[in-house]
C-alpha cells in the first residue's frame, strides 16, 4: 500500500526491521541482551504469537552487529583495516548474535532464520528470486528471518557497504509496505543536532525530496558504516517498490508500536511515487556497475524523455571493462547518470560500434547480437 501519512500505518502488513550497530552494542560494550529482548518483545506483539493483541504483521528483520559483538569477544578496541580480520570478527559475532536473538524470540514461541547475503545473491536475477522466494515462505510460515551481509565471504567490491542499504534492497525484494530504521538518534533533523542545537527533527517527508540531501550530512558512526546519509540513500532505494521508511531511535520506548500506533516518532519518509515493476525494482537496486557509456544529448534526452531503448549511435564514448550481461551505468556528457541497464555487448565490441547506425552493426563486428545496446525491458531510468 502507498503511505502518505502516518494514519495509514495501522493498514500495514509486511515490515522489515534494521537495527544498527550502536544500539544492538550499547556503543561497542558487547551485546545488549536487554534492548534485544525489548525489541524482540515488541516485533512479537506486532507478529503474533503468545499475545493477545498481536496485530499480525510480517517482519523480516536486518541486522547489524555481527562485527562490533565479534570485536568484544576477540578483546578488540578499534575495527581492523584488515578485510580478513573483519571477517573473523563477523564469524565470531555472529554466532552471538543469532543466538542472542533465536533464544528471545522462542520466549514469544516464533522461530528464527538466519539469512547471510551478498550483493552478488541480489545481482544475479536467479538468485535473487531464489532469495525473495524462500523469504516470502519464511515469513508465511510464521518464522522471523534474520538477515545480514555474509561479512565472512564478501570482498570490497561486492559488499552492500553498509545494513541500511542491505534493508532497503531486502524490502525491495520483499514488497514490504515499510522499512523502519532504528538507530541511536530520534531521526532526520534539518542539521546534524550534534553540531546546531536549534536542528529540528523532520516528521513527514517526501524521500525523493532534494533539499534532505544538504540536510543529512556525511556523518557516520565508530561501529556501523552508516550514517544519516546511507539511511536517506535507502529509504529512496525503499520508495522504488513503494515501501515508505520510518527513522526512528530504537532507545524509544515501545518505539514500534508507537510507529504501528500512528504516533510521530522519529522521521517518516514517504513513497510518493509509483512502485516499479519487478524487474525494474530489481535493476535500480544494483550497485555494481562494471562500466560506463557516454551518451550524446540526443539520447541522453530520449532515454530521460520516452524511456526508449539506447542504439549505439547516440553513444560517444565507453569506459571500462565489461561483458554481454554486465551493468553499465549511462551518463550524459557533464557525467550525470541517467540510467543503468544490462547491455547485450561486451566492452571492446561496444567500443567499435558507439556512434554507428544500427544497420552498420553487422558491416562494424561481423554479426548482430541484438539491434540495441541496452534494450528499455533491460533498463531503469534514474
């Protein structure tokens, strides 16, 4: 359903849950098993299972904290540069970490599943609906998956960088009607609060809206990659399947039945516009672009205008390295992206037909793969 507002959060049905690093560690000082047992209690109550009142919603929980619980058990006082000492804190945490939560949800009689992912199980279109079919079943069956980045295997260049994104992708490939992110501060604020006492908490906004990108700075914490800006970046990523996202302090008392309720707490960013088709949601939550084509202000125009298939002549130059099946980024002559898609060439024989007719492909390469470099069913518009 669309959210416009905070009155139509009761008519809600499929959630997913991020909470961060600072708040599951109380700031580096290993698990907090009390807040995790607050929150489990409260998605209890909103699932359904020993209560009541429960209100029968779907939750798909994201969560941090795997590295920062591995730190303090390995007796570490800064997070390692070393990608291979990450990954062992991430081995280590994470066994805590699950454990910390299939024990406090089996106080409330629900079930957990542990859910590792990387970005290449999201870029890969077979793995992905693998991925959204085993979910969706989980939480049919009434189980709380807990998902997280497979730190222990994921390199640099096919990490999600940072659990908000990771949410933002998992409520894109869940069609959840909401993402809450719960973090250590009470929200949006028109600037850093940190710095401007007179910041003001922002209570309903557009996610799309220009002037949040000024407003939500660069900053980050010690623990978590995270910081305001990746959380604005995924509740934009959120709105392209039409999940509004709500940015909240998880220190607030029963915060997400307070969000259920209605009540303003924290910062609801609205999907104000139409969800994307399956298949476009899936292309615009890529962030792997092996390469890059310049296009001509022609195309540039025509693709932003008509959402028309790019030809190779209305490219003027490409960049990178990159094979039949790849993401490319398309960009205009100043380098502002436009779109993205998968292209039916490899980079060396794109390279030799940039600028040419579609009748000279054939004369230019010897054969004709497709007649467009990027077809439009294979494109997202930015």
């Amino acid at each position: 359903m669309k959210i416009t507002q905070r009155n139509h959060l009761r008519k809600t049905r499929r959630w997913v849950v991020k909470i961060g690093s600072a708040l599951l560690t109380n700031e580096g000082s290993g698990l907090d098993y009390d807040a995790i047992a607050l929150w489990v209690k409260q998605m209890a109550g909103l699932i359904g299972s020993t209560s009541q009142t429960a209100e029968g919603i779907e939750i798909v929980l994201v969560s941090s904290g795997a590295v920062a619980e591995g730190m303090k058990r390995l007796d570490w006082s800064e997070r390692p540069d070393s990608v291979y000492k990450l990954q062992a804190a991430a081995a280590v945490g994470q066994m805590g970490l699950i454990q910390a939560y299939e024990s406090r949800f089996q106080e409330h009689k629900l079930h957990t599943a542990q859910i590792l992912l990387t970005h290449d199980d999201l870029s890969n279109r077979k793995r992905y609906l693998n991925a959204r079919s085993v979910l969706l079943k989980l939480i049919t069956l009434g189980i709380v998956p807990v998902v997280n980045e497979n730190d222990t295997v994921v390199t640099d260049e096919i990490r999600f960088g940072d659990n908000d994104t990771l949410a933002a992708l998992v409520a894109n490939l869940i069609d959840a009607d909401l993402l809450v992110i719960l973090t250590d501060q009470h929200g949006m604020f028109d600037s850093d609060p940190r710095q401007n006492l007179q910041a003001k908490l922002l209570t309903e906004v557009d996610a799309l809206s220009p002037e949040l990108d000024a407003m939500a700075g660069d900053s980050k914490g010690v623990l978590g990659r995270g910081g305001m800006a990746t959380k604005l970046r995924a509740a934009r990523l959120a709105a392209r399947s039409g999940a509004a996202t709500i940015i909240a302090s998880g220190r607030e008392d029963n915060v997400l039945g307070k969000i259920y309720q209605g009540e303003a707490v924290g910062t609801l960013l609205m999907a104000n516009q139409a969800p994307l088709l399956a298949r476009k949601q899936w292309l615009a939550g890529h962030l792997q672009m092996k390469g890059e084509l310049v296009l001509d202000k022609g195309a540039a125009a025509v693709l932003k205008n008509k959402g028309s298939s790019l030809l190779a002549v209305g490219v003027v130059d490409v960049i990178g390295q990159f094979s039949r099946g790849d993401m490319v980024v398309c960009v205009d002559g100043s380098g502002q992206e436009i779109a993205r898609g998968l292209i039916n060439y490899s980079s060396s024989d794109a390279d030799k037909i940039k600028g040419l007719a579609t009748s000279k492909i054939s004369e230019a390469l010897g054969y004709v793969d497709e007649p467009e470099l990027i077809h439009r069913d294979n494109m997202i518009v930015i």
